[in-house]
C-alpha cells in the first residue's frame, strides 16, 4: 500500500498551547481549527512561532484534525 502525500494549506495561528502545542485557523475554511505541531527541522532551528503569525502547514489525508507546521510565512513589511 504506497504512503499518500500531505495536504499542504495556509493558516493563521490562534492559540499556542503547551509542549509546543498551536491551534491554527486555515485561510481555506474559516470554521476548521486543526491542532498542529512544529515539524522537527523547524524545533532544531528554535524557530518562534506565536499567537497571529502565518504559517503553512502538511495534514494527513487520514486525520483532517491534526497537522504539523513546516513554514512560519514572514509578512512582506518586514
């Protein structure tokens, strides 16, 4: 049985919660909150994720759910 790729979307973090825990909000559909994690590069890096920061994020096919965030989007003022 071959391994299906992840669904890759764009959300908005609402909620940071403990061991590195987030509820983000996906710019698709506004009423789906996804629980995610930070991908391990991404833990390795000490990258900061926070409450409001954009983010892209990969969910399983299986589970609509949960995620796991690989890219913090930087905001084009900075």
């Amino acid at each position: 049985m071959a391994k299906q790729e992840p669904i890759k979307m764009t959300g908005t973090v609402t909620e940071a919660l403990p061991n590195t825990m987030f509820r983000v909000m996906l710019d698709m559909n506004q009423d789906m909150v996804v629980l995610c994690t930070l991908c391990g590069k991404m833990q390795r890096n000490h990258i900061r994720v926070m409450a409001g920061d954009r983010v892209e994020l990969e969910m399983s096919p299986y589970d609509l759910t949960r995620g796991r965030i690989t890219l913090r989007i930087r905001n084009s003022n900075n």
